[in-house]
C-alpha cells in the first residue's frame, strides 16, 4: 500500500535572532539586502533541518551534507555517492544499458530524505540527474523594524605566526559581529508532485508521510538544536504550516511580506494580512487544515487564523 504524501502545503518558519549571527556572509557580517534589511539564505535553514535529520533520525540517509573521508578531507559527489550506496552500478551490454544505471543511480538517490524533499542535481560520469526537491523554501527576511548589527573584539590565546618579531607579545586579534534582534519569516510550499514523474521511474512512492512528520519536526526545532557560537541565541519561534484537500489546485502568496513583528516590549507578531488572505471563502474551502507551533510561554502572537489549531513548538 502506498504511503505517498499527496496534499500540497503552504506556510511560514520564523527565526528570532537575539545578539547573534543566523547567516553570515563571507564577511563574516549579517547578511542585507541592497536597502540594508537583515536577510538568512534557504541553504541555511536547509542546513539545520538536514542536521536534525542526520542527528535524530539515524536510519535517514542525508546525501548533500558534508563528511570527510579517511584523509580527513571533504568528500566529493562521486564518493559520497560510494558512501551511501556502494559501487557505481557497471554498465552491461546492450542498447538500454546506459539507462539501467541511470534508474538504479536514481533508485538509490531517492532513498535519501534530504532528496526526496529538496531535490539537488547529481551530476557524475555515470549518470547526470536534476530531481526538482517537494519542498521549497525561500530566503528568511528579518520583518523586526530595526536591523541593527555591531562588532566586537575578540582576542585569541595564541601570537599571529606572521608576526616576525621575536620578541612581539601580541595575541591575535579578531572581529564578530552580531545582529541585536531578528525575526526571520522563510515562506516555505511543498507539492510532491514535483517528484511524481522521476518517481514513478522506479516505482518510488516519492515523498512519504513519513517524511513529512519528520520534515514538521526538524522545522520546528532544527535551528534551535543547532547550537554553535555565532548562532548562540538563534532559534526556533513559529511554524504556520495550511495543508490544502488533496485535490486542491490554490497557490497562496508567499507570507513574508504579510506578516509583521511589532517593536513593543512583547515583540509581538502579527498574522493580521496572513488571517485576511486565509479567510477568503474562494481560500477556506480548499484547506483542509491550519497548525500553529509557537511557545506561548515566550512568544505574543495576535490575529492568528480563526481556524488554526495551535500547538507548542516542542
């Protein structure tokens, strides 16, 4: 019996970032658009979520995520492939042989989660596949009004080995830099359908409930658990997740723009604009349910959707 997940999925994760750095750029700063609002990348809440999958749920193979080989060096696709799944297939006789790969390549890939939700582009001497991922999720902008970011000094325990004087009693120095307070909004939508066609290949069931449950929980937690130093106060705050009837064919707006965090003393959210779009009567019929995960012990949300059944985040 097949356990594919069929219904699409609009929604919104919200990052809070307190005296912390969600996303730097190679500059080590915050990253900001061109007018200056503070913005995080995809690739890095793609990345906690991996990590959560790869930390929690051990069975769960996670292709595109680093691991070095026994020479302690960052393994290339070709390798990782070998990792996961052994020998590249061999190529037999006969006019369907390239073909033959191709499949059992592509079989053995969709049995990663990461791809079977995000896609990715496998581009070997054996095989060259492009596999458009369920789950879509686009970059975090911080919606707090101020985007205030600072630096700080910090002094290392060892002598900067360029330094050729032999009697300099100077340590290194460094710089980091650190975001006051962000609230990040990714808008996130899912449409298995989008794997349908590469699936039905190798008689795949493509995205599973399964990995659905799994994706919710690593979206709700996973840059929480990740915890390192720049990113220590960055967590999790919210998930909207609008789960449309099976045969429904609504595209919703993305919700970053529509949701606001006040600058009051409660640094409250506001679904106000979200509440409006999801209240339409041509939008309710189709949804089929709303969740909200949110800590009410420490976050203030108002103007929620009147039909959401709230949950805590953890």
């Amino acid at each position: 019996m097949s356990n594919s997940f069929k219904n699409r999925v609009f929604g919104c994760a919200i990052i809070k970032s307190i005296n912390s750095n969600y996303n730097a750029d190679f500059s080590h700063q915050p990253r900001t658009l061109p007018d200056g609002t503070v913005y995080a990348t995809d690739k890095t809440f793609k990345y906690s979520i991996r990590n959560y999958i790869s930390k929690n749920f051990g069975s769960e193979k996670i292709f595109y995520f680093k691991s070095l080989n026994e020479e302690m060096q960052p393994r290339d696709l070709d390798q990782t492939y070998t990792k996961h799944f052994g020998d590249f297939p061999k190529k037999e006789a006969g006019k369907d042989a390239a073909l033959k790969v191709r499949k059992t390549i592509l079989k053995n890939l969709l049995e990663c989660i990461d791809i079977r939700l995000f896609g990715g582009t496998f581009a070997s001497k054996d095989a060259n596949i492009s596999l458009h991922g369920s789950v879509q999720i686009t970059h975090g902008v911080n919606r707090f009004p101020e985007g205030i970011i600072y630096s700080e000094q910090i002094s290392s325990p060892f002598r900067n080995s360029n330094d050729k004087s032999t009697d300099s009693m100077q340590t290194t120095l460094g710089t980091q830099f650190k975001l006051r307070e962000g609230h990040y909004v990714h808008h996130f939508s899912i449409n298995p359908r989008n794997l349908e066609d590469l699936a039905s290949k190798v008689y795949s069931n493509g995205v599973t409930s399964e990995d659905i449950s799994i994706l919710k929980e690593a979206m709700r937690s996973g840059v929480s658990f990740y915890d390192s130093s720049a990113k220590a106060g960055t967590e999790n705050e919210l998930l909207l997740w609008i789960q449309l009837k099976e045969d429904s064919k609504l595209v919703l707006p993305s919700f970053v723009e529509l949701v606001s965090v006040n600058n009051d003393n409660n640094r409250t959210i506001d679904f106000t604009k979200v509440s409006a779009v999801l209240a339409k009567e041509s939008v309710k019929s189709q949804i089929e349910k709303i969740e909200l995960y949110y800590d009410s012990a420490v976050t203030t949300l108002i103007n929620a959707p009147a039909d959401a059944t709230v949950f805590e985040l953890n």
